[in-house]
C-alpha cells in the first residue's frame, strides 16, 4: 500500500525518547549474520529507554521477537537476493542503520518496518538486471523493478522509456504512464489537463487523477485527501492508498484492512487505525486492539488487554494468547524454530509458513 510503503515512520528527535542506542565510534561493522540480532538489541534499548517494556515483553521477550517478527523477514530476503548475486550489502552502513532504529520515537512501538529508514535502506544497493530474480524491489538495480506478481521470488523488470512500446504488464519510467490508444509509454499530463486511458500507471501527474465524471472530457483533477471518497489509489493525494473506497494515510482514524496500512503507533481495529492498548485498559475484539505482547481477553472487569502467556504456562483456547506460540495440551508451547518439523503454519513462529513439513520464512516483499 502507498499509504504505508515505504513512507510509514519518520525519523524523530533523540530527545523524545531520552535516549537511543548509538554505539561507539570504534564500533565493527555489522555482517549480515548478526544484523537482526544488532536491530532488535538497539530497538528494545530504545522501548526499554521508553518505559514500553513489560511482560512477556521483556528485555529477552522483546530481543527474541523484534529479531525474529520484525527482522527475519528483511534478513532473508537480503541473503536470497545475496545467493542470487543481485544485492551489495554494507556492513558499515548497516550501524547507521542500527542507530537510527535506536532513536526513533516512543510514539513508535514494536511493529515497524526498517525499511522505512533510509538509513536502513542505504545499507544496500540492488544489481539485478533483466529477469534477475527478486524477492524485494531493492534487489533491481537502477532503472528495473521488481515485479512479484502472483509468484515469489518475482523479476526485475527493466523500466520502459518514453515513446516505447508498452504493455499492462510493462512497468514505464517515472513520469510516463502506458497509453491505452498508442500502446505506448507517453508523459503524464499536468493539473487540468485532458487525460487519457491507461493501461498502467496514472496519466496524470502527481497531485492529479484522471477524472471520468464526464466521459466525453476527461479530466487530470487534483487528487483526494484523507477520508474523501475514491475507487484507486491514484485518485488519493500525499501517496495515500484507496482503502474501503477511503483514501487513507494511515494516520488516527483511517480505513485499513490490516495493520500494514496504519502508520508505526497503530493499529488496525474495526476498521480503522487505532492507537494500541496497554495493560489493563480496555479492547474490543476485531475492535481497539493491544500492544504487541498483550492480547484482548474478557476479565471481571471487561475486555482488557492482558499479557500474552509465556511458554510453558497453562493455557486454554479460550484464554490468553501465547506468546510466540500457540496452546497445545493445555500448554504454550514456543513455535518451532526455522528448519523445525511441523505440520501447519500455526506450530511456526510469527511470519513463518509450513512449507514441506518444516517451518520456513517469509520474505519481505513476499507475504500475501
């Protein structure tokens, strides 16, 4: 989604978080073995700094899950693109990256993508050329694009230039849109301009959507903003996404279907973006969701959000939920490890699928 993608966090002041996890200036440089186990140390510094650790986020909790849910996925999706020749990683960019996660906001929890960093996305640099395989579209080099379509690993495709033939699977440079008419990459037309069909891409500049209310002079019209009606993405201004026929930045109150489209510090919820609940305040089901850690559960007192179960603590399927785990026996029971022996996705830590009977991950850019 626009709305998320790779736009979601921002890079705030030091100073809201009181501190961050900046290393030394005689630090090493980080490989790429050891850098989610680097992300996870200097983020949980951070939520600890921040007063955002509990349990069973605790200090081992939080490194445990922050390098396996929100790192593992961009790790492997960097040593695919590695195997296939197609990515330059840089160990010493990488502390740059591991810095600028240590000082992002405490009004960022947990979730968060680190590629939304430019920090973290300066610490590689794609070389995949024409049909390269791809799992992420930092693996294509320069004036290529990565083009997952309904396979994984996709294909870095090259970019088509103006006056080029095009077709609706063809990706056109920036600027360009593929013409319906002339089958053709050609310019995008500026603010109140007259538009043209396309086959892909918006033939209208940024700013702008082509506007069909009437079809006999259609029309570049300024784009939408929050919460306007829309039927795509391109009628929505600010990089926006279409969301239940919404155009929603992600911010306090705006459609979603999952939490990928709210910004870092929400949440998906009936809905709509929502600021997650800490311990003990109230939740609704499908409705104000948790924390990440904490799971809404019915109490004397009402839906409140309570600590995930631990593994090895007593469960029930209608109890709490477990922390990177599920109930089995009557017991939580941590998923089992990448390579493990499983039978479905569920006995499989976070982000993981059971692929020929044993737990594999996900790669960034590659989930549903």
């Amino acid at each position: 989604m626009a709305a998320r993608r790779l736009g979601a966090l921002a890079v705030l002041a030091l100073a809201a978080c009181g501190g961050g996890a900046e290393g030394p200036p005689d630090d090493p440089n980080i490989p790429l073995d050891t850098l989610c186990q680097e992300l996870a140390a200097a983020d949980c510094a951070r939520l600890s700094t921040c007063d955002a650790l509990y349990p069973p986020m605790d200090a081992a909790g939080c490194n445990a899950r922050q390098a396996i849910v929100v790192c593992a996925p961009m790790q492997v999706a960097f040593q695919a693109a590695q195997a296939a020749q197609t990515l330059d990683y840089f160990e010493l960019a990488a502390r740059d990256c591991r810095d600028a996660v240590g000082k992002l906001s405490c009004d960022i929890g947990p979730d968060h993508d680190p590629l939304d960093l430019p920090e973290c996305r300066a610490m590689v640099a794609g070389t995949g050329t024409d049909g390269d395989p791809c799992h992420l579209g930092l693996a294509c080099a320069d004036g290529f694009v990565c083009d997952v379509g309904a396979a994984c690993p996709g294909r870095c495709l090259p970019l088509i230039g103006n006056n080029q033939p095009c077709t609706a699977a063809d990706h056109c440079a920036a600027e360009l849109y593929c013409d319906l008419m002339a089958m053709r990459c050609l310019p995008r037309a500026p603010l109140g301009a007259a538009c043209a069909l396309s086959l892909s891409g918006s033939s209208c500049a940024d700013g702008a959507f082509c506007d069909r209310i009437n079809p006999g002079n259609p029309t570049c019209t300024a784009a939408r903003g929050r919460n306007q009606g829309c039927t795509q993405d391109a009628e929505c201004a600010g990089g926006a996404s279409c969301v239940r026929n919404r155009c929603s930045a992600g911010l306090d109150g705006d459609a979603c279907l999952s939490s990928v489209d709210c910004a870092p510090g929400l949440a998906c919820g009936n809905n709509g973006c929502r600021a997650p609940q800490g311990p003990d305040e109230a939740c609704a089901p499908g409705g104000t969701p948790c924390l990440p850690g904490l799971t809404c559960t019915t109490t004397t007192a009402g839906d409140r959000c309570v600590a995930q179960l631990a593994p090895g603590v007593p469960c029930r399927p209608d109890g709490p939920e477990c922390f990177l785990g599920a109930c089995h026996d009557g017991v939580c029971r941590r998923g089992q490890a990448d390579g493990g022996a499983c039978g479905v996705a569920e006995e499989c830590l976070p982000g993981r699928t059971c692929e020929g009977g044993r737990c594999t991950v996900i790669p960034a850019d590659c989930r549903p």
